[in-house]
C-alpha cells in the first residue's frame, strides 16, 4: 500500500492536463492541494483509530490493500467502509472522496460479471485483471458517471449534438475511441484513474453509448476543467477545517483511445442501465457514512455555539440538537440496515439493500437545509457579518473585539472567535454552498431516491396484509 507522500509523488509526474481559472496548472497548484490533503488521509491504514476499517484482504491476492480499493465480499465488508467513510469525513470536515472510486468498482464487479455470462465476452476477466492492477498499486478513483446531457427531454441518441453523452466514436482491432464530456467529477484533478460508467437507461437506439472504461487521469485525450472549493485560508487561528478541500471537474474526452483491457462494456444496452442504477446504490449507501459525519459536524457546531451563547439549556435548543442527532443517526442507521440485509450477486459481490440505501439517502437529502437552518437560527448573525482574523492579530483592534465577542464569561476570547470563525466557514464561505448543493444533489436527487423506491419496494405485499386485516378473500 501507497503512503501520502507516494501518492502526492506520482500526481507530481502526471501529464499537465488540468486547467483552473484560464491556465494549465499542475497538480499541487495551492488550490488543489485542499483535496490532495483530504485524500491523503485515507492512507493512515496504520492509524490506531482506524484499526480494523482502513484495511482488508483483496478476494482476489489474499494480500493487505487498502479499504477503498477493495471490493465487498460480506455484509461486515460495506459495514466497514460506512464506518471508515464517517470516521475520514469527521477528520477533513466534510466529503472524503475516494468513495467514488470503490463505488465504481464494486458495481462493476457486479455488472461485468452479468454482462460475461450473457455474451462471452471476456468483461469480468478484463474488470478483475485491471482490479489487481488497481489494488497493487493503491490507486485512487474518480467516478465519472454523470453527462451533460444537452436536452434532458431527449435521449443519447436523439440529441443534435452525438457528443452531449459520452459516446465509442470508432472500435479497432485494439480498443476503442471515446468522446464527450462528464460533469461534476469530484476528485478528477488529483486521482489516479477516471472510472466512466454510463449515467442512465439506455435503449436498443444507445449502444454507442452504452460504454464503461477506465483511462488514467492524464491520458492524452482527456482535459479537466476544474473548481476548487475550501474553507477560507487561515493566517492566524490554524485549524482544521482550513485544511482541507475538495475540486470536482468538467473531464473532457477528445477522442480518447481506450485499450480493450480496459473497457467493462461495449454497447450492451441493457447492462448500462443496470451498471448506472448499481453505482448510484453503492455511492448511496456510501452516503449514509459521509452524511452522517456532516450531521455530526453541524450537531458538534451548534451545541457548542449553544454553550459559548449560555443557552444550552433552554429547552427550545434542546429540541433542535434533538433533531440534528436524529437526522445523522437515522441516515446512519439506514447504511446499517443496508449492509447487514445485503445480498450477493453472481460475482459473489455483495449489495447493499436498495430500499434501505435510498431510504437513507431520501432522509439526508430533505433534511440537509433544515440542519444548516437549525445551525444559522442558533449561531445568530455573527458568522455572516465576522470581522476578518487581521483585525484580531492587531492590538489595537483586539483590544475591542476580544471585550466584544464575549458571551459566556468562562470561556476565552480566542476560543469564542476560533467557535464563529468555524461557523462562518460552515455557513457562510463558498464551500458551506458547495456542501449545502452537494448535500441535496451528491449521489443523487431526492426524486431519484423516490423513484427507486416507489420502483422496487413490493406493494403487493403491504396489499396483501391490508387485505387480510380487513378480511377480503377476493
């Protein structure tokens, strides 16, 4: 397994293919290296407090490989990773990111077994050849799934412009040709390897784009166009949060030569849809990990504003810290439930429950405003309108602020700036937006929870019991 510093080496040697703010940049511009940061903590394997989760045994080697190059192989497996993924994100403050990666993975492992046994192609042998390529080398990977899609009322192949889904332009001897685009791809800048699944259901008309791959993140052909977000950087009051950040990229693929070692499908139209729907249910469970430590950020934040404010007792801020544990555990108890009534498919990987895990997701989703609500109703205005640090760091200034921030006569007037300084970077800097849209959209929409829900749960069932209380026999 990598350390950190390995990891930070080989993005060092990558082709210069990342441009942020009109230029070409590499990749530890000082912007970027928020995200690096918050990757580099997934490689603490030897970590006391992560005993037992940041590690496990490749079905494949028997050898040691880092959790999130791993695929699922029992119900304790996907516990793990939930644990581990809410650990990681309480560290960085936030998303830990190389979920999408083993997401990705582990819904391959799936569908390219299906895929093999339905056709004879050689798909889960590729999938498992580049799996030990990828666990050897303790590599990290993005997820590029979702399109740009161009009119949402049209499907790939009805679109003016063929490109506005990621599309095989040409089949060789050797591998294919790709091109289009994949939006919202978190990581891309500082991972190892672009993982591209297919975003949708496809029909008999969308084979061309029926397509899943892995390319590295520097292949010529592919160009990233990236935003960085993180908390504001800290001249004085070092902390944490400040550390860390996330990029996420507009990851073009400009006629992309893929080898056919590494393409997982072809177009098989309908294992595209079935891959789509599993990433979404293994990113999702994942979720119910990373949703939770953001509970328990907002949770941790305002009981202590709660405290420093003196009225951690009042019972009306009881009731809001109520609320707060009771969103976070219940989405965490969802991925619980996901887990332990997983089901293995044909490649022996296991899935987590669908119901349980869009549950889960549905219960993050709609309620990730109302916790932000419940922060900024008990953090009153203060994080918007906080006099900038340098204004502490000069005597004259500090002299008043330090006698004006007071609220709680036992508790300093550094910690009482360090407290809002906090909630002004959850609430009020770009990336609190960053983490507020995420919180809704990240993994999917509310409505597409919805749909999955009402899509597989067995009505008939709950029918049936309805029918037998009130004694209908016909």
């Amino acid at each position: 397994m990598r350390t950190a510093e390995e990891y930070l080496a080989k993005l060092r040697g990558m082709r210069r293919n990342v441009h942020y703010r009109g230029e070409l940049v590499d990749r530890d511009h000082p912007d970027i290296m928020p995200g690096i940061r918050v990757i580099s903590e997934t490689f603490k394997v030897d970590d006391p407090a992560l005993k037992g989760l940041a590690a496990a045994t490749s079905h494949l080697t028997g050898e040691t490989v880092n959790r999130f190059c791993h695929i699922h192989c029992t119900t304790d497996d996907l516990l793990a990773k939930q644990k581990l993924t809410r650990l990681l994100c309480r560290r960085t403050g936030g998303c830990i990111q190389r979920c999408m990666g083993i997401d990705a993975l582990n819904a391959l492992s799936v569908v390219t077994k299906l895929a093999q046994d339905a056709t004879d192609i050689d798909y889960h042998e590729r999938f498992n050849r580049y799996l030990r390529y990828f666990q050897e080398n303790d590599l990290v990977g993005n997820a590029a799934q979702t399109d740009v899609k161009g009119d949402r009322s049209k499907r790939p192949s009805e679109q003016a412009d063929p490109d506005l889904y990621v599309r095989v332009v040409e089949r060789g001897r050797d591998g294919i040709v790709v091109r289009g685009a994949k939006a919202h791809n978190t990581i891309g800048p500082y991972c190892d390897e672009i993982i591209v699944l297919p975003t949708r259901l496809m029909t008999p008309n969308d084979a061309d784009w029926s397509v899943a791959f892995a390319v590295p993140a520097d292949a010529e052909g592919v160009h990233q166009y990236i935003r960085a977000t993180h908390p504001r950087p800290r001249s004085f009051l070092k902390a944490p949060v400040a550390e860390f950040g996330a990029c996420d990229s507009l990851t073009v693929f400009d006629d992309v030569f893929v080898p056919w070692e590494r393409v997982f499908l072809c177009g098989e139209t309908v294992f595209a849809g079935q891959l789509a729907a599993l990433f979404a249910t293994y990113h999702r469970h994942s979720y119910t990990g990373c949703k939770a430590a953001v509970s328990d950020i907002v949770l941790g934040a305002a009981a202590l504003v709660a405290e420093y404010n003196g009225v951690a007792k009042a019972p009306h801020v009881r009731d809001k810290l109520a609320e707060l544990i009771a969103v976070g555990e219940l989405v965490f108890a969802a991925g619980v439930a996901a887990s332990v009534t997983a089901q293995p498919a044909s490649s022996g990987t296991m899935v987590p429950d669908i119901i349980f895990t869009n549950v889960g997701r549905y219960h993050a989703g709609v309620n990730v405003m109302h916790e932000f609500e419940i922060l900024i109703d008990l953090a009153g205005g203060l994080p918007a309108t906080l006099p900038p640090e340098e204004e502490w760091a000069n005597p004259e200034s500090a002299r008043f602020l330090d006698k004006y921030i007071m609220r709680n006569p036992s508790v300093s007037a550094e910690n009482q700036h360090r407290c809002f300084r906090l909630l002004s970077d959850l609430l009020c800097s770009s990336n609190s937006g960053v983490m507020q849209v995420a919180g809704v959209h990240g993994g999917g929409s509310p409505i597409m929870e919805r749909i999955a829900i009402t899509s597989l749960y067995d009505f008939e069932e709950k029918k049936a019991l309805a029918r037998y209380l009130a004694g209908i026999t016909s």
